[in-house]
C-alpha cells in the first residue's frame, strides 16, 4: 500500500471514529417516539465526494515532495538519532498537510448531511454500521447533493 493511500485509510479511519462517537452520543440517548433517526455511510460517501480524487492527488504530491526532501535531509546526515527524527518530522508535517486538505471534504459532507437530514425531517443521524434495524438511509442523498453543490460550485 503506497503511502498516501496508508495516509487517506488513516483518515477514513479518524473520520469513520468521530462519526461512530457522534453516533453514540445520540444512540446512548433513549429515541423520542417523534425523533426519527438516519443513516449514513461515511466511507461511500466520501469516497463518492466530487472532489476526493484530485484531493488525493494533492495529497499524494505533498507527501512525495516532502519524502523526496527527507530522503536528501536523511542521506546528509550520519547520526541516526537525527536520521529518525528528520523522518518522524516528515510524517506528522505529510499527516498535518492531509488533515488540512481533507478538511474541506469534511465540512462539505457536514454540510449535506444536515441539508438531507433537515429536508426529510431526520433529527438524529448515525454511522449505517451502528444501526441493527430501523433508520432511512441517506448515503446516495448526501452523495447527490455533494455532487448538487460541487456542480453548481458550492
């Protein structure tokens, strides 16, 4: 697995982690009998973002640029102490470089989760792998509206 596909799986994860403790946040909460409750799939609709490839790309071009920099940084220098250190400098600063440009992508999703949610009247909306029976799935609805927005250059 390349290194910016290792890094996008990092932040599918993190993500994934956030909207799993959101979800049990409000799934911990007895439902209301009016409450009604969605369901998404974080990782297609991300993946299904209009913007996610050329976001990779980008992040694919950061984290060469700077393996490239650290691997001249690290053939100048003899200590290993310092060898190591200029790597772990080089992955929190790719790490870093990723989280700033998926952000966007996130709040986009954000975004289209609360206009689907708001527009079919959903007041709670959890991860899909959470959800044993029950709640409307609105993955392809979050996933056009992305593409809604991004084409009319939301």
């Amino acid at each position: 697995m390349s290194g910016s596909k290792k890094f996008a799986a990092a932040f599918i994860i993190a993500f994934f982690a956030a909207v799993s403790a959101y979800s049990c946040a409000f799934a911990a909460a007895a439902a209301a009998p009016e409450e009604k409750v969605g369901a998404i799939e974080p990782q297609k609709v991300l993946f299904q973002h209009p913007k996610y490839e050329q976001t990779l790309d980008q992040i694919k071009k950061v984290a060469d640029q700077k393996q490239n920099e650290a691997k001249v940084a690290i053939d100048k220098e003899t200590d290993n102490n310092k060898k190591a250190e200029i790597f772990q400098n080089m992955r929190r600063t790719i790490a870093e470089e990723e989280q700033k440009l998926m952000q966007p992508l996130f709040k986009e999703i954000d975004l289209a989760v609360r206009t689907i949610a708001t527009a079919k009247k959903i007041t709670v909306v959890v991860d899909k792998t959470t959800v044993f029976y029950g709640a409307t799935d609105i993955t392809d609805d979050v996933v056009q509206e992305l593409k809604k927005k991004n084409a009319s250059g939301g």
